[in-house]
C-alpha cells in the first residue's frame, strides 16, 4: 500500500518541487509583466492599489495588512 502511495504522489511532488522553484524565481526579478482579464478599469486600479499597499507592508515587514 505504501509503494502504491509513494508512486503517486512522487511525481505530485516533484511537480510541485518544480512549481515553487519557478514560482521564487518569479518573483525575485526586478521586471514582471501579467494581464489581467475579465475585471473593469475601476476592478483592475483597486486590484493594483491592494497589491501595492500589501507589498509596502511586506516590505515593511509589517505582516498584518489584511
């Protein structure tokens, strides 16, 4: 039961393991460039504005923003 357990969530695993590897090596580039679809003007300046204040505050380290 255990090796029909590890064959299934080893490639999950290994997936994932490549998943956050690319996912922190996102994030630790200077540029990003996304699109955002399906919001309005209004939905995507609010967006922004969240992401940024949450951003200042990581910087901050001030975790509790939300």
């Amino acid at each position: 039961m255990r090796n029909l357990l590890d064959s299934v969530l080893k490639p999950v695993r290994l997936a994932s393991d490549a998943g956050s590897a690319q996912f922190a090596e996102w994030f630790m580039q200077s540029r990003h460039r996304f699109t955002i679809t399906g919001l309005s003007r209004s939905g995507k300046s609010m967006l922004f504005t969240s992401l940024m204040t949450i951003l200042k505050y990581r910087s901050e380290q001030q975790y509790q923003c939300l």
